[in-house]
C-alpha cells in the first residue's frame, strides 16, 4: 500500500503550550496518565476508481463526481459512508455526473452502495452518523430537518419541516443572530449541523436512542428529541464576544453564521462535547445539559484572540469535529481544525494538543475546507472536504506496527 508521510502544520509543543495558558485551573488537580501518540500516513490508494454511468446520448461513460463532501460516518462493519453536495463544477459537467448524494465504501475504498433522492434529502446536505442500529442520518445546513434513513437508503425519520425554519416570524432559514424569538422550537429546527444518537438509555427517560443536534447555523442551541423525534430538552443560547474562550460565555455558541454549534459527539464517560467553531473551544456538557468544562482549540482562528491578545484571523475557527480513540477511555480526540487545515491529536483528559498533521493543500494528506474527521475500529481516519477540496481522505496509524497501516485496532501505541 502506497502511503506518504505527512508534514506538520504546527509543533506540538508550541500548541501545547498555548492550550496550557488557557486551560483553567481546575483541570491541573485532575491529571489523568500520560497516552502515547501514533502517527498516522495518509492512504494515496484509497478510495478507488469512482463507478462511471453512460451518458444517454454518446454512451461515453462518465464518472461519478460527489462535489463537497458534507460528512464522514463509520458504520459497524467498519465500512465508510459520506454525504455529498453534488454540486459540479462547469468543466466537471461536461466530463462526469453527479454522484448519488450518499455513498458507501468497504475498507478497500470500493463503492459498495450508493443512494438518495436530492428532493427529498435536506437542503444544504450537513453531517453524517450511523446510529447503533445502523441507520443513517443526516442534517442540511441549509435547510430545517435531520432525517434517519434505513442502512440501504429508506426514509424512517424526519425532525423539522422541509424549507420551514425556527427563527420567526417569518420563520426563514438563516442565521437568527439575536433573535429572541429563536432557539425555542419544540418542532423546528434551523439548519442544524450535526447529529448524534445516543446507544445508551437517557437520564430522562431511561429509552434508548435519543437524538441529539448540534442545531447550529441558523439557531445557537444543541437540542435532544426521543428516539421517536419527540422534544426533550435543549441548552445554549447567543454567546457575546469571547476573548478568552475558557471563561467567556463558556456554556454558550457563536452568534455568527457558520455552524455554532458545529459537532455535538458522545464520549464513553457519558460528557457531550461540543464544537463551537467560531470561538475556537469545545465544550463540555452533562446529557442534561449542565455545563463541564471549555477544551481551547486553537485561539485566534476564529473570532477570538489568540495568545497574548493578538488579533483574530477570523478564518471560521478551529473547531470543527471530533471523534475519539478507540481504545476503552477513549484518550485521544481527533480534531479537524478547518481553519488551519490539519488534524489535531488531543489529550481528552487534560484537553492539550500532543500532534498534529496536514497542511492547506490538494495534495494527498492536505486539506482544502477539512470538515469531518471519523475513526473506525481499526483506529483508521477517515476526513472530508467542502468547498474547494471536495474529496475523502484516508490516513491510516503506521507506529505500532512496524508500518503496514493497519494499528493496533484502538488508535493509538500500548
């Protein structure tokens, strides 16, 4: 397997140091054992060759293009599904075809399956997760639904209405900035961001399965429905302006258009964490909805300042997504930082950045737009590109294995 080895964006170190000088103090009297890094090579082999589909006039085939790849999700057969925009380019017209809108791939990145009706699916296709059940769900950031379908592409589920937003009166899809009115909906939603469900039965009704939203470009809140799409509780609000994002407005998100909240993802302690891109933190939070503790990203991405109080690059942030190791505690988190186009490897405990790897670019093991990032239980990662990268990566652990790629099937080096 053809790998090439990865440049770093930033020193470890040098991050380390940043997030220390931020991290509150509190977490210094709960220091947990200090995990190993593994290295990770991106994959240049996969995925394979795209599907071609003839063209009804010449015959000629054309290939499958996917345009932006709104979300990554690994399902329980380790096999690989991402969500896409279909948006061509003019020069991409004339020689491919938009692909299905949702596609799967086996671990040898061959196209296995291949689904979706564009009328039907969200508006602005945004996330992806595979529940414990195998089921797949996706948001649309521009548009007010999250819908659950079958593994091979039946509709079951849809939260919010198709074009109908929770930010009145007008109840119009968009940012709702301060709009008191907005962020209440027990039935609306206003182009969420990402979804998570729950394997685990819920502290309030003791059921399986509830659905989490990141409800996050055009409202400011996460919201939790039952596994029926029945509302039960939300948490957030509009943050005002955040210069130090420990201790600025810590239990609220980003005014901005943009995705605030951008992630909501479940650890194995049972803690929400959350991303709030514009502010450069993730956030911490019970099931319930009462606040932990702020994880700093990378300050001064965003709209906050950044060491010592320089100015923002306002580059839409550092946090985007996450997942987590796969080893029992889950200790190290996977962070897509988007806004200066690299993984981050993050101590979850302490919340210090040990690695990191990528740099702007559309090389292989570069990244345009990185968006998603998604860990099957190999310890494989898996990330996505909007925008002008528009593509999936694979980036495999090579340090614990003598280099063959294939880890120790937990993510990291014991």
């Amino acid at each position: 397997m053809r790998t090439l080895r990865l440049a770093l964006v930033v020193t470890a170190a040098a991050v380390t140091a940043v997030s220390l000088t931020l991290w509150s103090s509190q977490t210094q009297a709960d220091q947990k054992p200090k995990v190993k890094v593994t290295r990770y090579e991106v994959d240049g082999t996969w995925p394979k060759p795209f599907p071609t589909t003839p063209d009804p006039t010449t015959g000629r085939p054309r290939t499958w293009i996917p345009g932006e790849v709104a979300g990554t999700c690994v399902d329980s057969r380790d096999n690989v599904f991402i969500v896409t925009r279909g948006n061509l380019l003019d020069n991409e017209v004339t020689k491919g075809t938009p692909a299905p809108p949702v596609m799967e791939f086996d671990s040898d990145g061959n196209v296995v399956a291949a689904w979706g009706n564009r009328n039907v699916l969200p508006n602005g296709i945004h996330g992806c997760f595979v529940d414990y059940q195998d089921n797949i769900w996706i948001g649309g950031n521009g548009d007010g639904i999250v819908q659950k379908y079958s593994h091979n592409g039946t509709l079951l589920l849809q939260i919010g209405t198709r074009g109908v937003c929770d930010n009145p009166p007008a109840n119009t899809c968009g940012n709702s900035g301060a709009n008191p009115l907005a962020n209440q909906s027990k039935t609306l939603l206003n182009q969420p961001a990402d979804i998570y469900v729950d394997p685990h039965p819920d502290p309030q009704t003791g059921q399986r399965g509830s659905i989490y939203i990141a409800d996050g470009y055009g409202n400011h809140r996460v919201v939790v429905f039952d596994r029926q799409g029945n509302y039960l509780r939300q948490w957030g609000g509009v943050a005002g302006t955040v210069n130090n994002p420990v201790n600025d407005f810590p239990d609220k998100f980003g005014a901005g258009d943009g995705g605030h909240p951008h992630c909501v993802v479940i650890a194995n302690d049972f803690m929400v964490y959350v991303c709030d891109r514009q502010n450069d933190r993730i956030q911490v939070f019970t099931k319930m909805g009462n606040f932990v503790r702020v994880i700093p990203v990378i300050p001064g991405t965003g709209a906050t300042q950044g060491p010592g109080n320089t100015p923002p690059l306002g580059v839409i942030g550092s946090a985007w997504d996450l997942d987590f190791s796969r080893d029992p505690g889950q200790s190290i988190m996977f962070e897509a930082d988007g806004g200066n186009e690299q993984v981050l490897l993050m101590n979850r405990f302490v919340g210090t950045i040990l690695d990191a790897f990528g740099q702007p670019g559309r090389q292989a093991g570069q990244f345009t737009y990185l968006h998603t990032v998604a860990v099957d239980s190999k310890g494989n990662l898996y990330t996505g590109e909007t925008i002008n990268g528009r593509r999936i990566q694979k980036f495999v652990p090579v340090n614990c294995n003598n280099g063959r790629g294939n880890g120790n099937g937990n993510g990291r080096c014991d």
